[in-house]
C-alpha cells in the first residue's frame, strides 16, 4: 500500500509542478467547451505506447500471482528498480536529446547513430547499477523493505532484477527511439503497435510462467518490449532497423559481458554490499582501461549534441 501511496504522490508531483508553471505563465490558452477531432487523435498516438507498456506489467502480475505466495510483491519491486535505472539514465537523456536533433535533421542513418550512442552511454550506468543490485539486493532489500525481505527472499528479488536484464536493454532503447518517431512525423501506428504489443504478451506470459515460474514472467516482460524496440525501428525505416540492432546488440554485450566478469568473479571471493563495491571499481577501471571505441564514439556523439 506504501508503494502504491507514493507512486499516486510522485504522480501528482510530476503533473502538479509543470502544470502548475503553464497556469501562471498563461501557457494553456482558453480552455474550449471540447476537443477537436485531430487533437483528441493526437493525444491518443501520444499515450496508447507509453500505456501499453504499462500494461505489460500488468498482465505480467496476474501471471505472477500463480506462481506462489509473495511472487507478485518480488515482481513488483524488481520491477520498479529496473524502470527507475532505465528511467534514471535513458529516459531523461532521450527526452533532452531529442530537440537538437530535431533541429539538425533526422534520417535513418543519424536517427541509428542516435540510438545506438544514446544507449551506450545508458547501458553502461544500467549494467554496473544491476550489477551491485544483483550482489548487495539482500542487505539492499532488507534494510530499506524490512526483514521480510531477509535472507532467500533478498536474494531472491537481487536475482529477478538480473532476469529483468533483457527488459531494461529493450526498455533503453525503447526510451531512445519512441521520442524520434514523433520527430520524423511516424507515429500513425502507435496505437495499433500498441494493441499488437499486448495481443502478444498474453500468450507469451502463460506459457514463460509454467515452464520458469517468476523467472519466465520476467523474461517474457523483456522479450516483449524487445519486439516493440523492433516495431518503433521498423517504423522510422528499414536501414534504422538493421543498424540499430546491431549497434545496441553489440553495445549491450559489450556492457553485460564487462559487467558479469567483474561482478561474476568478485562474487566467488566476497559477499553483499563489499562484492559489490569491489565489482563496481573493477567494471569501471576495466571499461576506463579499455575504453571500446562504441563507448568512445557514442560520449563524443552525445557531447557534440548538446
């Protein structure tokens, strides 16, 4: 109920201020007796994705609720620390990214580059931040949930967070992509992308939670938004789509391989929160020593942008 109380809070936060700052600064205009047609259409391509997206969780919960007793509590806080790691780093980013691209002009060569340079710099901050929620989620989960959350069922919640890795690469680029198609005036299907998205997620979260329970349902998050990445791609244009993907596939082996080496190996040896640390400072010096040119390009490209 706390979650749920502080999630409606920081909606109203979020609504509130900005709101708040058009009304004082006259920025809505007179308010008309309804909505035209074309606006209305509008405001529908601009939330039937973002609600769809939502709406995979939802479902996801229900599948989850079968699985056993507090599967559907260690769903929903796994699942809110992988939105706020994507939210923290790709979210923020594609929303600032987006205006001074518009005004150099997008094509599918640059709407790629933009893409794939914005996800490696997200990628690299979501992996280490997966990586220290993997080892430490224990002491993590037990001192700020409580001692419900001691012992298997800590570890348990740090594991999903893992299984969720495929979501959060698919969620980095969703986050990415889904401001550009508005950009290069593609988003007339939005809505039936975002009908197709859940048609599909349904079957795929039965069959995902009977053959691996909790695990599967996470999974099954993942593969979705994936096929919704490769939606919005699609619809920006084909040569978008074949280089995007392989320019996030690379960029999210580079990041996940780095960050399970130095997180793997240091688990062997030390436990929770100093396992973490020390994986941390090796991720890093390993990705500062190595310095891939992907990471190199996509700073530089992010830099020049703004």
């Amino acid at each position: 109920v706390a979650l749920a109380e502080g999630l409606a809070l920081n909606g109203a936060v979020a609504l509130g201020v900005p709101l708040a700052a058009l009304l004082a600064r006259g920025g809505l205009g007179r308010l008309s007796g309804s909505l035209h047609g074309a606006r209305a259409w509008e405001l529908v391509r601009g939330v039937a994705l973002p609600l769809a997206l939502q709406g995979l969780y939802v479902v996801a919960v229900r599948f989850a609720g079968e699985v056993g007793v507090g599967s559907v509590t260690t769903l929903a806080y796994a699942y809110f620390v992988a939105s706020f790691l994507v939210a923290v780093t790709a979210s923020s980013l594609a929303l600032i990214a987006s205006v001074p691209l518009a005004r150099a002009g997008l094509t599918g060569e640059r709407a790629s580059e933009h893409v794939v340079s914005t996800s490696w710099v997200s990628l690299t901050a979501v992996a280490a931040a997966a990586g220290v929620f993997v080892l430490a989620g224990e002491p993590i989960a037990h001192a700020v949930l409580g001692s419900a959350f001691q012992g298997a069922a800590g570890h348990e919640l740090g594991r999903l967070v893992a299984y969720l890795g495929l979501f959060m690469v698919a969620s980095v680029g969703v986050s990415v992509t889904f401001p550009l198609l508005f950009v290069a005036g593609r988003e007339r299907l939005l809505p039936a992308l975002a009908v197709v998205a859940l048609a599909l997620h349904v079957p795929l979260e039965w069959g995902l939670s009977r053959a691996w329970g909790l695990a599967g349902v996470a999974v099954g998050i993942g593969l979705t938004t994936l096929l919704v990445l490769a939606g919005l791609l699609a619809l920006l244009s084909r040569e978008t789509l074949a280089r995007t993907v392989a320019g996030l596939g690379w960029s999210a082996a580079v990041a996940g391989s780095v960050a399970g080496l130095s997180f793997g190996l240091l688990a062997l040896a030390l436990d929770g929160i100093l396992a973490a640390a020390a994986g941390l400072a090796v991720y890093s010096a390993v990705l500062l020593a190595w310095r891939p040119r992907g990471l190199r390009s996509a700073w530089s490209y992010v830099r020049a942008l703004h």
